[in-house]
C-alpha cells in the first residue's frame, strides 16, 4: 500500500486516541520517567500496551508528522495491541482497526 498524506496518518492517530478515550484507557497522568528507559519493543516490561500507545506511540508518530521526519518503514503494532487487550476490552474491534490500518499506511 502506497503511503498517502501524512494527514490520514495524523487522523488515524486521533481516532487511535479517541478509541483509547472511549475504552476508558486514556491514563490522565504519564508513567514515571524510569518506564521510558526500556529497552524492550513497546516497552513491554515498563507499560501496559494502552500507556505505550499513548505516551510513546502516538506522540512519536505525531512528531514524525510535525517535523516532517521519516516514518518508521514498518510497523505491525496490531497483534500486539490485540495480544495485550483482548482480554481486557469490548471495544478491542476499534482500536484493532485503527492499528490495522496504521500498520498498512506504514507499509
């Protein structure tokens, strides 16, 4: 899949945020500083996936857009969002799709 504007990547991460919002997984406070220093993919061993999304993912990714940086070449993050909060959410099938189409945009 050819990437399109960086706009409909930007829109995809605010619906990202809203689903995190709507699933009641949008934390109001960040994690300590010590969380960020991992050296672990998404920080696995420091952050639940939903702290990873927001306070890592997402503002990474929104960075990327405001500076005009180059974007990861790929990204696959959907197995793992899926993975981690299966269990945990009803409102997985959102969230699921909005990764989904985030891996394929990074493609």
């Amino acid at each position: 899949m050819a990437k399109g504007p960086l706009s409909d990547l930007a829109v995809l991460l605010d619906q990202l945020e809203l689903a995190l919002k709507q699933a009641n997984l949008w934390a109001q406070e960040p994690p300590e500083l010590a969380a960020f220093a991992s050296q672990l993919p998404f920080c696995v061993d420091t952050m639940v996936v939903q702290t990873w999304l927001q306070f890592v993912f997402i503002p990474t990714l929104r960075q990327c857009i405001k500076q005009q940086l180059a974007l990861p070449s790929r990204c696959n993050i959907t197995p793992m969002v899926e993975e981690n909060l299966s269990a945990k959410l009803d409102s997985l099938v959102a969230i699921g799709r909005i990764t989904t189409e985030i891996d394929e945009f990074l493609r």
